[in-house]
C-alpha cells in the first residue's frame, strides 16, 4: 500500500483528505491519505515523514518552512520561495496554478492591480500568479516591511486603484467565522473582485461584506481542487 498524507496545524478538517481517498478508491490504487498536525517542524520528524510517506501535501503554517528540509525545489517553487507538495524529497507548488485556473475566468481588461492581504507561503503563489496574468500584486500586512503596505494605507486613492483584492490569510476560516481582514469596506465597489484563499465557510465575512457593495466574490475551493490535481499528477505520473 502507499502512503500519502499532509502536514499542517491545525488539521481540523481537510478537503485533501476526502478529496485523495475518493480519488485513490475510483481509480483502484492501493493507498490511503492520512492527516499529520504538526505545530513545529523537526528535521527528524520530517525525515520520518519523507522515508514513510510516498508523497505529501503543506499547508499552514509550513510552506515556506519544509523548504531547508528538502534536496531541492522544482522550478516554480524555487521562483515562488513556498512548497505545497512534496514528492521524492523534492517540493512543488502547485497552489499557484490552482489560483490561476481559478481567477483568470473573472479578471477584466481593467483589473491591473490587486492587493494580497497576508504574507505567508499563500501569498507568494498567489503573487506569482497574478504577475503571470498580468495583474501587478502589493503585498498588505498588519507589519509592513520595505514594499508592502499596511491596513492603514488603504485610503480612497488606493482602493479605487486596485481593483482585485485576494485574502491569504486565515481570517474567517471556520471555526473563526465572524472575523476579516481590516480593510476599508465602504470602499468597494461593483468595479472590485474579491478572492478569498479560504473555502470555509463558503462564504467567508470578507467576501461577504464585498457582495453587499456589489463586488463580484471568489471563495478558495476551485483553486483547492485545481491545486489538488496537480499534486496528483505528480504523485502518479511524474516519472
């Protein structure tokens, strides 16, 4: 039997899991997918991991963690600097092309900004993404560094400039439901498109307060899905 799984804290339901072991019992593949909440990474721990276990998934807080434990990054994950996927001891991300696919059907011709709330393993796929469709991203933090901006900045000037606003954060996450991202919601507008790299709830409090300006609202399960494809991909058809 193989052995996959994913590493994350917390794991308090997983899509990946559900998602891997419908896919591996239709296709007649003798594996299972199991979850490991891992708090802290430990190069022993992860030794384990990467000797027992075929291939796995990253997610929070580790993307960008896993990365001094690998041998190497494959071409997309080195430009992005986080890993989603891991496979043979070497990372991958394919959460970028799992936005792309997501996104790409809703940008207009005048979305040429976008604001990335948050700055962790998320936010750089997300990133890369958007400067691969032609949208120029700005990172937004509660700690904003050389090149960022913070909550504070975003004034009337701003939002009417950037009109794609993506949150790579857990806020509103369940079982956080009734928090957001701090942004200035009386100014969205009809002209803004908001992305939420969240699938739980379906409707998130930051997308739900953009619908009622009339902003047209993404949730993170397509580019969960898409993202998960690829991974499986790699798993079953990499050579």
């Amino acid at each position: 039997m193989r052995h996959y799984g994913i590493i994350g804290y917390p794991l308090l339901h997983s899509f990946s899991a559900k998602y891997f072991n419908e896919k591996f019992e239709t296709s007649h593949i003798d594996a299972e997918y199991s979850l490991f909440p891992m708090e802290e990474l430990t190069r022993e721990r992860m030794e384990e991991l990467m000797t027992g276990l075929d291939g796995f998934n990253v997610t929070l807080p580790h993307k960008q963690a896993v990365i001094p434990y690998l041998d190497r990054l494959d071409e997309t994950a080195e430009a992005i600097g986080a890993v989603n996927v891991v496979y043979r001891r070497v990372g991958y991300n394919t959460d970028c092309l799992g936005f792309m696919e997501s996104i790409r059907p809703l940008l207009r011709a005048e979305d040429r900004k976008a604001l990335v709330l948050g700055t962790g393993g998320a936010s750089k796929a997300v990133c890369y993404g958007l400067r691969k469709l032609g949208v120029t991203p700005t990172l937004v933090s509660r700690t904003p560094k050389a090149g960022m901006m913070g909550y504070r900045d975003l004034d009337e000037k701003v939002m009417n400039d950037y009109t794609v606003i993506v949150n790579c954060t857990p806020l509103g996450m369940l079982p956080d439901i009734n928090s957001c991202p701090d942004v200035p919601y009386e100014l969205i507008s009809a002209r803004h498109l908001l992305f939420d790299c969240v699938y739980n709830p379906e409707e998130t409090l930051f997308l739900k307060k953009g619908k009622e300006q009339g902003a047209v609202i993404k949730n993170g399960l397509e580019m969960l899905v898409g993202q998960a494809k690829a991974a499986w991909k790699i798993w079953n058809e990499e050579k």
